[in-house]
C-alpha cells in the first residue's frame, strides 16, 4: 500500500477517475459472465479481483489522493470491487449448478436394463465333450463304465498282458502313488476300466469309459501330466476287425462331420492283436501335399493319432476270466484333449488346462 502522498501527481491516480473505475468494473463484470466453466471463472477471479487486478491496483492508489477526494475513490472503487465479487458469487452458482447437473446424466444409470449380477461361468469343453462321446455310444445301445483314478497296477498293467518286465510298463511315464506295498499308480489309460469291467459283468459287454489319466509329462502345446480318454470295449460272439473299424468311422463322423479322413496304422499294444493306431489328417496343415516340414502341429507327418485300437488279446480276456474260446472283442482308447483339438481348432493343450473361464465361455455351454 502506498503511504499518503504529499507530492499529489493527478496523473497518477488517473486509475481513480470515475470512467475508468467503470470500464474496469464492467470489463470485470463482462469477464465473470462469459467464463464457461469453473476452471474460467477461477481464472477471471484472479485477473479482476485477484490481488494484482487492476481495481485492487488502483485500490492502493487511494491514499494518494487529497482528502476530500478519498472517500469518494474508495466508495467508487469500492462498490465495483463488490459488484464483481457478487457477480462472481453468482456466475459460481451457476456453473456449480450445471456442472452437476451435467454429471447426474453422464451417471444416469438405466435401471430397467438386463443384467446379470452374478456372471457364470461355463462348462469345461473337454467334460461338455465326454458327455457327448458318451451320449453318442449309449445312443447305440452301448453302457458307460467308469473306475478309479487311483488304479491297481494289476489292472492298469498285468490285466492288459503288460507283466512286470514288460517295455511298454516303463514307456508309460508312471505316477507311482505311496506306499509302494500297495501297488497303486495313477492311471495311465482308461483301458484298466476294461478289465474291471470284464471281471465284474459277463458278455455281451459293450462299454464305454469316458475318463482322467495321468503320465509324468510336462505340460507344453502337446502334452499335459492330466488328460483325458475315452475307452470303449465290445466283447461278444463273432467280434472282430470289421466291427471296430465300422464303429470307429462312426464314431469319427459323429466327431468331426462326414468326410473326414481316418487312416488305420499297424501298430502294437500289449492288450490287442492285431493292433492298430488311428489317425487323423492334420487339422493345420490338413495333410497338404507336398508335406508341409514346418506343420508344428504334426510335424510334417500330415496326420494325427487320435487313438489306439485293436481285437482284445485273448490273454486279456483269460485274465478277465472270459472264454476266449466262446467270446472275441474289440477296444479302443483315444484322446480327448486331440479330440477337442481337432474338433475345434484348438492348437494349445495349455489352453485347456490354465482354468481362463474366457477359454471356456468361447464355446457356451456346447461344443
Ligand atoms: N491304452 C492305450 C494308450 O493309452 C490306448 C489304447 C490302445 C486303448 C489300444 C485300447 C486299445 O483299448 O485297444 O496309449
């Protein structure tokens, strides 16, 4: 503030003078009703009635006036500063006003809109295809059979004419299950099922066994130390190659549409003879001809196996306590997880067993 000034400079205080304490006021009044929004007007406040706006600049001029003059300068300047103080008050309101009434209806919320409180989840694909491939056999007369993921190593291996020192007992990468006196593992295959079922139920028999299995390998795109299989086991009079092929190429078209290519490899399991391996052509690279080398898929073979099958051994059935003398049969035992992956383009087995509810909802509740 400046001090009285006794030297009085009326050029000075020309910044008093009833026309410019006017034109500031209305310039400031102006300014207030033109600011759009709060953050302007917080502007305006500082530029006309901050401590550096030009009516608080001229304030402090008061005091440089003759006496007689003051009192007047300062109800001029006086009532202008308050004019726009009150006009800011208002202008203030105003924006506050709007600016609510703008956010009510960005935060409308339409409460008559559907919506689902408690998001579900999905079916797994690989138990929503089980229940298909099981369907598809009772759909032809035949039964599920299920056993145990802790299996005896009798039935998982020597009911399947895999003895003690039997190769194909150490090539199937065995979780063996404490104590070992009690010689159980975790399943390899669902073919035990077939034993158990043997021994429990006289033939006809016509089975199928859906199911969990277990090897100690390590998870990649390919393999998972848990997946699946479905078995199936026919036992009757007169049952042979034939059958099993026609009811694999069935099964095949249920699976994967009509005109999908099988082909039947020989091949060798402990618990069928003749055995057989069945593939499937690649469902990347779809067998392409010349073979595609950098197939990942397939690896340049162009086919897939799908599965193992075979006419039961006769030492199996013997086990079983079934007359082979009286009695043939057929089994196989394929993937589910290739099923699914074939089916559905699915090129990771990662994908199925990371437990993302977002793998799972692609395929609603079908598959
Ligand atoms: N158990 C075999 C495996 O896991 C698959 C298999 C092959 C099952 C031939 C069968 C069969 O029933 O007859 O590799």
């Amino acid at each position: 503030m400046s001090g009285p000034n006794t030297s009085y400079d009326p050029v000075r205080v020309a910044a008093l003078s009833a026309e410019e304490v006017e034109r500031m006021r209305a310039a400031g009044v102006a300014a207030v009703q033109g600011a759009g929004s709060l953050e302007e007007l917080k502007a305006v406040r500082l530029a006309h009635a901050g401590d550096r706006s030009p009516l608080a600049l001229a304030n402090r001029e008061i005091g440089a006036l003759p006496p007689q003059a003051r009192k007047e300068a300062g109800m001029r300047v006086g009532r202008a500063r308050s004019e726009i103080a009150t006009a800011i008050a208002r202008r203030d309101e105003e924006l506050q006003t709007e600016q609510e009434r703008r956010m009510l209806l960005d935060e409308t919320v339409d409460v008559t809109l559907p919506f689902d409180r408690d998001p579900r989840g999905a079916r797994h694909p690989l138990t929503v295809l089980q229940e298909r491939i099981a369907e598809f056999f009772v759909g032809m007369g035949w039964e599920v059979a299920e056993g145990p993921e802790v299996e005896a190593e009798w039935l998982n291996f020597d009911a399947l004419n895999i003895g003690s020192d039997h190769p194909a007992r150490t090539m199937m990468d065995t979780f063996f299950v404490d104590p070992p006196s009690a010689r159980t593992v975790l399943r390899t295959h669902t073919s035990p099922v077939q034993a158990r079922t043997m021994l429990t139920q006289p033939p006809p028999i016509y089975v199928v066994c859906p199911g969990r299995t277990f090897r100690t390998d390590e998870l990649d795109a390919t393999h998972s130390p848990v997946f699946h299989q479905v078995e199936g086991l026919a036992i009757d009079k007169g049952i042979g190659m034939s059958q099993l092929k026609g009811t694999l190429d069935h099964f095949a078209t249920a699976m994967f549409g009509a005109g999908i290519t099988t082909r039947f490899r020989p091949s060798y399991f402990p618990f069928t003879e003749p055995s057989a391996e069945v593939d499937l052509v690649c469902f990347v690279c779809r067998g392409a001809e010349p073979a595609v080398d950098s197939c990942r898929t397939c690896k340049g073979e162009g086919w897939i196996e799908w599965g193992g099958c075979g006419v039961v051994n006769p030492r199996v059935l013997v086990a079983c306590g079934v007359d082979p003398a009286v009695y043939s049969g057929f089994a196989f035992g394929m993937g589910i997880e290739r099923t699914l992956m074939f089916r559905n383009g699915v090129h990771d087995m990662r994908d199925m067993v990371e437990g993302d509810v977002r793998f799972a909802l692609a395929f609603g509740s079908e598959v």
